[in-house]
C-alpha cells in the first residue's frame, strides 16, 4: 500500500470524523432517551401550587369572581400562614417543585401552572383548565390549611358532579383521591383529625376542581396552625416526606 502523506490523511480523518459526528447525531439522542427511560416515561403531570407570592398585595386583582359552575368565586387568595409568619404560598411552591424534581427524574413530564413564588394568580378557572391545556394525565393541587391549632393532619379532596364541568372526570378523580391518600399515610403523614371522613372529602364548590377537564385532586398537607404539621412543614425533610407522599400517591393512581 502506498504511504500517505500527513496532508493526504487529513481528508480521510476528516471523512471518518464526518461518519462519526452524523451517526452520533442519528443515534444519541434515541440512546440517551433510552437510557434516561423510568416508569412515568410518557406521563404528562400538572402540579398547581395553590396561591402565589404577590397575592397579598394585590387584593383588588385576586378578588375578581369567576364562574365555577354553580356559582361564584374568588379569582384566588393570600393563602394562610404558620403562627411564626411562613406562608403557604411558599410552602406550596417548594413542594411543588421537590414532586416536580421526582417525577421527572422518574421519566414524566412535569408542568407547573406558576414558577416562581412572587406573582400574581393565575386564578382558579385558569388553574383548573391548566391540566387539560398542557395535556395532562392529571392534576394535583396543592394547598395547606389554617385551621384551630388541635386540628392537624392530612385531607384530600376531589370534584363531585357539577353537571356539564366534572361529568367526565369525577369517576377517575376519586380514584385518584383515594390512592393520593394511601400514598401520603404510606410515607406516615397522619390523616386528619378534623375534617372530611378518613382523610378525603368529596367537593363541588372549589373552582380548580370544578374546572378541570383531565382528574384532579386538592391536597390539604397538615394545619399551618398547628405546631406538629407547623414544624414538619417549616424543615426541610417534611417538605421531602410530603413530596415523596405526592408522588407515591400519583405512583399508585397510574399503577406505575
């Protein structure tokens, strides 16, 4: 064979180059997709963190009533607030993002109807509509309450019939419900000792709900008001053990 001059390689080392480039460009995107492949791979979640950061200050906005079906509601609100000042709004939003971080790392995809914690609204037809628009499988929205300090724990609530709003989705939803309660008792969250019957609650007055077109769920995490739930939400791994008990629960509704 006749020696190649390093000029006369070059071209050839830039052809085999040229190969390599175009087949990685062919194949890798398919071989990482395989590789970063988990059990929700496919899955399309809608999270709603109840409220919003500039609610507080913008009364007049917040307090625009909207149609939810079988009457009228607030467009949103401030949200409530553990005794030492940390809000809900907050609270919601952080873990919203720690259920985001799992799921996804779990293969699904993951939108959020806000992504930061210093705006205004959406208000609840917005909210509730949000599933259905990102082309969700589900939507979970999440909320804690403000209750007298003995209460605490856990509820879930889901739509009831709304004729003409959640005919198509109350079935589904309750079944969502009922694994979003097992799935929060699973990670030993305490259900609630005040409201609704074993932790879930059937619901035709919350527009979110009202207004969802894919299944959907309201989460009440524990009572701000009270110093157990108080401090579980305020460290950082409660706000883990309510995310975990978030996925676990829409793990166990998708029977993935």
């Amino acid at each position: 064979m006749p020696h190649r001059t390093g000029s006369q390689r070059a071209p050839v080392a830039l052809a085999i180059l040229s190969i390599i480039v175009t087949v990685a460009a062919t194949m890798g995107p398919a071989a990482v997709e395989t590789r970063a492949a988990g059990p929700l791979t496919g899955v399309v979640v809608a999270i709603d963190p109840g409220h919003n950061g500039g609610n507080a200050t913008h009364a007049r906005q917040t307090a625009r009533r909207i149609w939810i079906g079988n009457g009228w509601k607030r467009c949103n609100s401030a949200g409530t607030a553990t005794r030492s000042g940390f809000t809900e709004h907050h609270l919601n939003f952080m873990i919203a993002r720690g259920v985001q971080v799992r799921l996804e790392a779990l293969g699904a995809t993951v939108y959020l109807t806000r992504t930061t914690d210093r705006g205004v609204g959406p208000c609840i037809d917005v909210r509730g509509k949000f599933g259905e628009r990102m082309g969700a499988d589900l939507l979970v929205s999440i909320h804690a309450d403000g209750a007298r300090s003995s209460a605490r724990g856990f509820f879930v609530m889901w739509p009831g019939l709304v004729k003409g709003y959640t005919d198509d989705i109350v079935t589904e939803s309750a079944r969502l419900a009922t694994a979003m309660r097992a799935g929060l008792r699973g990670v030993g969250l305490p259900i609630a000792n005040y409201y609704a019957r074993n932790g879930i609650k059937t619901r035709t007055d919350l527009g979110t709900l009202n207004w969802s077109d894919v299944p959907a769920v309201m989460v009440e995490l524990g009572n701000m008001k009270n110093s157990g739930d108080a401090s579980r939400m305020r460290s950082r791994g409660g706000r883990a053990k309510y995310a975990d008990g978030v996925v676990a629960g829409i793990r166990r509704y998708l029977g993935k």
